[in-house]
C-alpha cells in the first residue's frame, strides 16, 4: 500500500496525539500528519497560514504519496477551528486503492507504449500523444461536481478514456516518470539495475491544470489537455512564454 499508517502513540486530546506515517516515498515519512482523537487525520498546520494555504500543503503531502491521484477526488475533507485540513480512513483508502491501481496498469502496459530500446528523448512525446489519442474531454463534469471529483486521476484515463484537464495532466506525468532510462545508453531499458526517470509535476490554477517536465536543467510546461483539444497543437508541447501569457496558466494555485 502506497499510504500505510503506522500509530506511535494514543491520546484523547483537542491537540492531537497520535502520529501517522507513509511508508512509500521517502519525502513522505511523518511530513506533517497526525491523527485526531475522533478518527480522522489532520495535517500539522502552521497557524500563521490561512486554511487554503494548508489545504495545498495536505495537497503536497498527498501527492508525494499518491502522485496519479488528486486530494480533490476525495469525497468529503475536513477542517477545523485551528486552520487544520482533516481527511479520514474511507478517503485514504480510496487514494491508496486509486493509485495502486495505477501503479499496477502502468506495469502491465508501458512496455508496450513505449518499447525496450526507445530514445529517451522520445518518451515525452510519445506518452502525450497516447494519452491524446486515449482521451475524450467529458464537458458535462464541469457543471457536475460528483462527477469531477471521479476523473481527478490518471486511472479515469487508463479505465475509461474521459475526463478533466487534471485527468491528461495526471496520465500523462503518471506514464512519463514510470518509464525507466538507462543512463549509460540513454534509451528505455526496463532491465536496468539503477534506471533514471524522468521528472514531473502536476501544475494547476483556479482555471487549468497541465503538466511540468523536467528536462535539459529546466522545467518545462506541456498541455496535454490542449494539445488534444486544439488539434494536435504542438505549441502545447514545451510551452514557450507567448503561450503561457494566456489567462488560464496565470496565477499557479500550487505545483505538487
């Protein structure tokens, strides 16, 4: 399990007692969570922080966890008087059994996507092309929330083909930073003792989200959702800054 919670300690206090660990990623263990008295999970807070602001830092806690899947997928999330951000068992689980369903669907086809032996420059094309070719935009979940919350990861798009923007941005990063490089050729090699990955980050704004990669040094932004859309536009794919003065890429909420 991507999310295994680990209690080392008990207490019945307002002030929270209990802690909880992930034992996934490294960057996750203990990053801030403990555990309230009555069964949910709360997120150590900084109280000069208002409650979006915490919010975003459960986000990044999460997704360190659980990168294929968003916190937004969540059915209920909680807060408290105090600033805190409270998710619960039923949640959890569900972001644990979304991702590991990725995890599994990743293993048992990106061989085949992105075949032993491909250039390692290759990947990131290759990957937004299947998801282009994998995704048709479900433009009645903007105006249906229950609906939305269901495509807020890569599985809606590896399971069924229809989604969000949030959706592509999810497979997409999903697909890229599984494939593994073999730094002494530069080529896909699935057999490699120490492969290298390729980098990515989920980037969102009250509007949009897309896509970051790693690559050359630098960060750069692709939006396979556009890219789709838009007829293939390639403009979508390492996004120069003419394209990224468009409204919907200003004001970046957070980058996981």
């Amino acid at each position: 399990m991507r999310l295994s919670k680990m209690f080392i300690g008990f207490g019945l206090a307002v002030s929270m007692t209990l802690s909880i660990g992930f034992s996934s990623f490294a960057g996750v263990l203990e990053s801030g969570v403990v555990s309230s008295y009555n069964g949910r999970y709360a997120f150590n807070v900084d109280k000069t922080n208002n409650l979006a602001q915490n919010y975003c830092q459960a986000e990044k806690v999460l997704n360190s966890a659980c990168p294929a899947v968003g916190m937004t997928t969540m059915d209920n999330v909680y807060s408290s008087g105090d600033g805190s951000v409270m998710i619960d068992d039923q949640n959890l689980n569900k972001l644990d059994s979304i991702q590991n369903q990725t995890d599994e669907w990743l293993a048992a086809n990106m061989a085949a996507i992105v075949p032993q032996g491909t250039p390692s420059d290759q990947i990131v094309t290759i990957c937004a092309d299947w998801v282009a070719d994998r995704m048709t935009y479900d433009y009645s979940s903007n105006s249906n929330k229950v609906l939305g919350r269901a495509y807020q990861s890569a599985l809606s798009c590896f399971t069924l083909g229809t989604g969000l923007c949030s959706t592509y941005a999810y497979a997409f990063n999903s697909m890229v930073s599984y494939v593994p490089v073999n730094p002494a050729t530069g080529t896909v090699d699935y057999t490699a003792a120490n492969p290298s990955h390729i980098r990515t980050r989920f980037v969102y704004t009250s509007r949009h989200a897309w896509s970051a990669v790693f690559e050359n040094g630098a960060w750069h932004h692709y939006d396979v959702c556009s890219y789709d859309i838009v007829n293939r536009d390639k403009r979508y794919l390492d996004m120069d800054s003419s394209v990224m003065s468009d409204s919907k890429y200003l004001n970046i909420s957070i980058v996981f």
